[in-house]
C-alpha cells in the first residue's frame, strides 16, 4: 500500500504510533507534506531514554501533527512483562524480549483512540526488514479486525525519498525538525521500563567495538560499574515478586527499583546478540535489562527448587514456543494463551525470599531465605552424602542393573566404537 492509494480512498485521517525519534519525526512530517490530517499517540512505557515523556507530543506537534497525546502503558507492560519473566522467555543471545512485548502493550494502549479520530488507519515508523513491523500488524489484526496498517516504510514513495537512515537525518536537519544531532545519531535505540535495544547505525559494523561508541541507557558498562558486592532479596508470592529487601513494592516500582539497582552494578547491560530476525534476515544488537535480569534469575533459582524433571521439560517446552511467539509477533494469538494457561499452575508453586550477590555485571545465587517456608520445594535431605534422609544407597543397585542390562546389549550387538571409526 502507499500513501497515494490512501489518498485515492479518502483515507487522510491516520492515526501513528511514534515513539519521538528519527523515523517518527521524519514520517510525520513526510505524511503531513502530503496532505494527511495526523494524529499521534505515544504510550508511555516507562522510557528510561526520554526524560520528560511529554516533550514527545511537542515534538510530534512541531512535525505535522494536528493532535498528539501520551497515554499510560506501564502497568499493562509490567504485568506483560511479568509473564516474560514466568515464562522465562528469552530469545537467540540472551535477549528478554522486551522490545517484542511493548508492541502489543502500545497496540492494546492505542487501539480507544481510533473511533474519536474518524479513522481506520494505523501508521508505524518499523522498517520493511525488521520484526517490529511484523508485531504492529499481528498484534492490532488479531485485537481490531477492521483497523488497518499503513507502514510508510514498504512505500516505494516513501523509500525513492529515504533510502535509509541518512536521508532521514538530512531531511529533519535541513527543516529544523527536533531530532538528535547527526553527530549523536550514530545507532537507534527502543527503549522501555523492560529494557533498552541499540540497533542500526554504525551498530551494524560487527568489525567495529560498540563500546566505543555506545552509551548504555540504564546502568554502567559492568566493567565500569562499582567495584564492591552488593545483596538483594528479592520475595515471589505465586509467582508474583513482592518485596525487595523486605519492603513492599507495587510491580511497576519492583522494575524501576531494581533497574536502577542492577544498573549500577552492570547488570543485564551491554548483552550482545546477532539474532535471527523474522524474515530471515540477521541483525547485531546491543540490549539493556537490568530488571529483567535480576527477576528471571531469582525466578530461575525457585524454579529448580519446585520443578522435577518430567515438569522441568514441560516449562522448558512452554518457555521456548512463549519466547519464539513474542519475539515473532504472535502475543494475542490462540497459541500464546493456551501456553500461558499451562503455565499458570507452575507460577502457583514459586513462592519464597532468594538471596542475590551483584557484582560487575553478574548475578549469584548467595542463599534462599526460610527454606521450610517454601511450600512446594522438592529440595530435602535425601541427596546427602551424610547419613541423612530416607534413600538407601543400596537400592542404587537394582536400578542400575536394570539400566546395564541395556548397556550390556547395546556393546554386545552395536559395539559404540564402530560409530565413532573413521569411515
């Protein structure tokens, strides 16, 4: 589709989804030259990059925009982000997904706004080779049918004028558009109370170090950060944290806290990835997660408490089709909701105060709090080495005189070494 056909149509009312950089300053004011009444919303999502949330309406207003408004995301991201965390959801790399579960929170967020504005049409600023432009359209197909997606960025119009992201900088220097400077314009960042995505830019040279040139946005390089530990506790309720240090935390603040905590020691910061996108296609990115990271770890920790290893599979099935489903835009659908209704009665078991030690970027597992609290713990005594516990080493016998008889068979018929021979 492209911007003339829209025209054609009398669809010249367009509702964006901007976040207030490069490309959303760039689109609407490109939309605007070409005849669109504009309105822009942008969700806040707790951007740790963005220090008064506001200005972005001014700066949509100062592009083309005849309305732009700030509506609230943080608690639904929170709770999305929650189920990340549960469902212990990462992606190639060690990424949190936190950029692929703010999409569908800012479709969600956007989705009351339409009606008002006569309009039927969304606007992305999301490239034609990315996942993004994948979740903006999933996410508002499968929540409100009759909207559709207008993505300036697979208009050959629009690409005849910005073949990439230079053009774009030319373009907003050159009508005083309130963008960075070109000079601070080196990479593109996505960021949200979840986490921090660099991309693009002179990222995309992997033969070049991005430490040189990167400025983390929600903590310290862990090789700059303070050169003394640090020990947090961190409560879960049924999965649900509760209490950092023992004081109570609504869920937002549980992510601000310990972002800003995890920050400083380095935590979550500076993982690198070149991932498989959705198309096909690779891409080199820089992500930022402290709070992330200091809650999957100390979920992790009462997960290998609570789960044996027939339930250990299960969630680790669970954990990879929720993790695939996110970061390829499928949050909303039916398969993403049957794997979190199976996951609902894991979360019911993790319940429990672990003990962390931080320190230059790493999370330790230092202690748990009041085991014999911990309801559904299958950890007891029977593993000692002490005399301890209800097992009798000698019924170990049986069981592996069951397990050789096999072992037996397999080197009297299929002798192993004959598999591992040269040809």
């Amino acid at each position: 589709m492209n911007y003339k056909e829209l025209i054609k149509n009398n669809n010249i009312n367009l509702i964006g989804a901007v976040s207030g950089g490069l490309d959303s300053c760039t689109i609407t004011s490109w939309l605007k030259e070409k005849g669109f009444n504009l309105k822009c919303i942008t969700v806040d999502l707790g951007q740790p990059d963005e220090e008064n949330i506001d200005a972005v309406a001014e700066r949509m207003k100062a592009c083309g925009a005849s309305e732009a408004l700030i509506v609230s995301g943080l608690e639904k991201l929170a709770q999305f982000g929650l189920k990340v965390i549960q469902s212990q959801s990462k992606y190639e790399g060690g990424y949190w997904n936190t950029t692929g579960i703010a999409r569908p929170v800012t479709v969600a967020c956007m989705l009351d706004h339409f009606e008002s504005f006569n309009s039927t049409f969304l606007f992305h600023g999301a490239t034609g080779r990315g996942n993004d432009q994948v979740r903006f359209e999933l996410a508002t197909k499968m929540l409100e049918p009759n909207i559709n997606v207008y993505a300036p960025w697979r208009d050959h119009y629009f690409l005849s004028d910005f073949p990439g992201r230079a053009e774009m900088i030319d373009y907003c220097e050159d009508k005083k558009l309130p963008i960075k400077p070109k000079s601070e314009s080196r990479y593109s960042t996505d960021a949200n109370l979840l986490g921090l995505t660099h991309e693009a830019g002179d990222l995309e040279n992997i033969e070049e170090s991005p430490y040189d040139f990167v400025e983390p946005g929600m903590g310290k390089w862990p090789w700059e950060s303070q050169d003394k530990e640090e020990l947090v506790s961190l409560t879960w309720n049924e999965g649900v944290p509760t209490h950092i240090n023992g004081d109570p935390y609504s869920l937002v603040d549980i992510f601000k806290v310990l972002n800003e905590l995890g920050g400083n020691h380095g935590i979550g910061i500076g993982i690198h990835a070149v991932e498989n996108r959705f198309l096909g296609i690779k891409s080199r990115g820089i992500y930022e997660s402290p709070s992330m990271e200091l809650l999957g770890e100390s979920y992790e920790y009462l997960l290998q408490l609570v789960l044996d290893r027939r339930l250990r599979d299960y969630f680790s099935n669970i954990s990879s089709t929720i993790s695939r489903q996110i970061y390829e835009g499928f949050w909303f659908d039916t398969t993403t909701n049957v794997a979190l209704a199976g996951l609902s009665k894991i979360t019911k078991l993790v319940s429990g105060t672990i003990i962390l030690r931080l320190y230059k970027g790493k999370v330790y597992f230092e202690k748990i709090e009041k085991l014999d609290q911990i309801q559904h713990s299958l950890y007891t005594d029977d593993s000692s080495m002490e005399n301890l516990g209800e097992f009798n080493h000698e019924d170990s016998q049986g069981f592996l005189n069951i397990l050789g008889l096999n072992a037996k068979n397999l080197g009297e018929k299929h002798n192993p070494s004959n598999f591992n021979s040269e040809n």
